[in-house]
C-alpha cells in the first residue's frame, strides 16, 4: 500500500496522534508501505522521533508554516528535498490536511536514485560493536535503519525464481548487536507454493567486501511443506568476518536444490 494511503488507514483506527508515535514505523511496514521507497522508512522514524510529526499535528493543516517545518527537517538533517517533502505530505494527507500529495518520479527511477544515495552513506556505517554499544537508543536506531537500507540496496539475486519455483520472495536484512558481538541475517519471505519438485531449497548467501573479495557464505533452507507463505532466516555473518557494516560491498543470493 502507499505511504499516504496506509497512514491514512493508520490515523482512522488509532487516531491522529498516533503519526507522533515511532511504533507507527512498525505498523507501515506491516502495510509494506516502505517497499517502493525504503528509504521513506528512516526519513519519517526521523521526523517523529525529532518532534516534527508532533509540530505538525499542531499546526493543523497543510500552509506556508507546515512548509517552512518540512524545509526546516532538510536543512537539520541533509535528507534530499523531495524525499523529505514526500514523507511530509504523506503525513499531512493521512492527518486530512491534504486530498493528495504531489507527484514524485516513478518508482524504478525513484529506486534507483535511492539506492545511490543510500550507497553514497556507506561512509558513515563504520562504527563497531564497541562504538555502537555506546549510543543512546534513538542514534542506535537510526543507525541501524540506515546499515539494513544499505544492506538490502547491495543485494543481488541470482535468476528469475518468480520463473524458475513460481514463488515471490522478498529478502530483507536484519542487523543485530548484541553485548558480545553483532551479526547479519537475510529474511526471505516466501509467497506461493513453489512449483518444482523438492525436498529442501538451499539459498546460498554469498558476502564480499568492498573490493569484491568474498568475506564469507552463509545458508538459509526452506524445507519441503504445504504452506503458501513461509518465512526463513540464512545463517548468521558475524561482525568478525566484517567489522562494520561498511566493509560490505555486495551481497550476492542463489537457490539450489539440496538432498
């Protein structure tokens, strides 16, 4: 669903003042209202969690002031004009203030520019587990939104399964830091019934560093079953095989099939 569309559903079953609350970011993901444009995700995190959401709740209605505040987040925070903008009056919109918002660029086109910009922030994903267990919540939050959006902007698979099992599956990353370590997993989402003969479908992970070396391989099996939808996890890349995030440059994902 949309950004503007599903917060609109959002604000008409909990209310306006839910746009001010960060759990709203979960709750848009389960809509996948993030899908054409992940890096609407850590854009509007960052405007609630900086007390714009709340500023605009108050001023009421989409005007020269609501415009001045989304003008005033770009200037604080760097984020690209239009992207900001997009997030701002799909705000405004699910709050009522707006009939609809302002036409972006096409979703491929738009994709691709963010994954540039995203990709162009792998300078600021250097920080390690010693560095990261120091953050306040909100800028640990914020950097780990930002390293999964650079992860899953490096992913690149193999194939045409949609072609070859006759299932969608949507792969994510997930980054997580622990007291004792950090790791990456790789979640595919797994739409359908595959179509091919099997016992257990082996996904191969394959991670390289920056100049294309590979750091290590990882696994993830979906074993034979009759159900539609089925979630799995690959093996973990442990941060003694990166160090930080930014010491990855790809990561490349096939199937076969396993006896």
């Amino acid at each position: 669903m949309e950004l503007h569309k599903a917060i609109r559903n959002i604000v008409e079953t909990d209310g306006k003042q839910i746009v001010t609350d960060v759990r709203l970011v979960n709750i848009l993901s389960d809509f996948r209202a993030f899908d054409s444009i992940p890096a609407s995700k850590y854009i509007l995190r960052a405007v609630i969690a900086d007390g714009y959401a709340q500023k605009l709740l108050a001023i009421g209605d989409w005007n020269t002031q609501s415009e001045n505040l989304c003008n005033q987040f770009v200037a604080t925070t760097g984020f690209q004009s239009d992207y900001v903008s997009m997030v701002f009056q799909s705000l405004a919109f699910g709050l009522g203030y707006l009939s609809s918002i302002d036409s972006i660029q096409s979703s491929s086109t738009f994709q691709n520019s963010n994954d540039n910009q995203i990709k162009s922030k792998v300078g600021q994903l250097v920080l390690r587990h010693d560095d990261l267990v120091k953050l306040d919540n909100d800028s640990f939050l914020k950097y780990k939104d930002l390293a999964e959006e650079y992860l899953d902007s490096i992913i690149e698979i193999k194939g045409d399964w949609k072609k070859e099992l006759g299932v969608d599956i949507k792969i994510s990353s997930i980054y997580e830091v622990y007291m004792n370590g950090s790791k990456v997993d790789l979640i595919f989402e797994i739409e359908g019934k595959i179509t091919i003969r099997y016992e257990c479908i082996q996904f191969k992970v394959v991670f390289y560093d920056r100049s294309g070396r590979i750091l290590k391989t990882e696994l993830a099996y979906k074993e034979k079953s009759k159900r539609t939808f089925d979630v799995v996890s690959s093996d973990p890349l442990r941060e003694e095989y990166f160090g930080h995030i930014g010491n990855i440059g790809k990561i490349v994902v096939y199937w076969e099939k396993s006896y």
